[in-house]
C-alpha cells in the first residue's frame, strides 16, 4: 500500500472486511511491527522511531479501549506508563 496523508488532516480509512484496515492502524500506531516495507509517521519510522512517531499521532479506536470504573485522568496515566512516556513528561496530579 502506498498512502499519504497531509499533516494536519483528519483522516478516514473505509475499506470493505477484512481488508487490512485494522492491520494497517496497529502498524501506523506502533502496536505491531510490519511483516515488510517500511512505515512512516511524520517522518519516522514506525519500526526504529516508534516513540517519537506515537507523540505525534491520534488514534480513536471503533472499539472502547478505556477502563469505565476509572476516570478519564486514570485511563490516560495508565496508557501514559504503557506507552513508556517518562513521568517527568507526565502532568501528574
């Protein structure tokens, strides 16, 4: 697949099933590495610059992906410290 995006646009990928939306997301977003190519993020590498390519980008997901017992603030110093962002970048209560 070869895709680029403005910088600073909102972005919609429709595809029909299965055909490799998700896949494509979770490489973009850093969750999975690529089976082959190379990915791009404003320009680096999802695979050898993932960390600064995540700081970069926004990602809502079709699906909830939050814990609804905890607040907003909670969910997001968890993903924080999952992601491996320094607590010295964190706004921490």
């Amino acid at each position: 697949m070869d895709l680029e995006v403005e910088w600073g646009t909102a972005f919609a990928l429709l595809r029909p099933n299965d055909a490799g939306k998700t896949t494509l997301i979770r490489i973009l977003s850093t969750q999975i590495p690529p089976s082959g190519g190379s990915a791009y993020i404003g320009g680096y590498n999802v695979t050898d610059d993932a960390n600064k390519a995540r700081k970069i980008i926004g990602y809502v997901p079709q699906e909830i992906s939050v814990w609804t017992d905890l607040t907003a603030y909670d969910n997001l110093l968890i993903y924080s410290k999952i992601y491996g962002i320094p607590s010295s970048e964190r706004k921490e209560k």
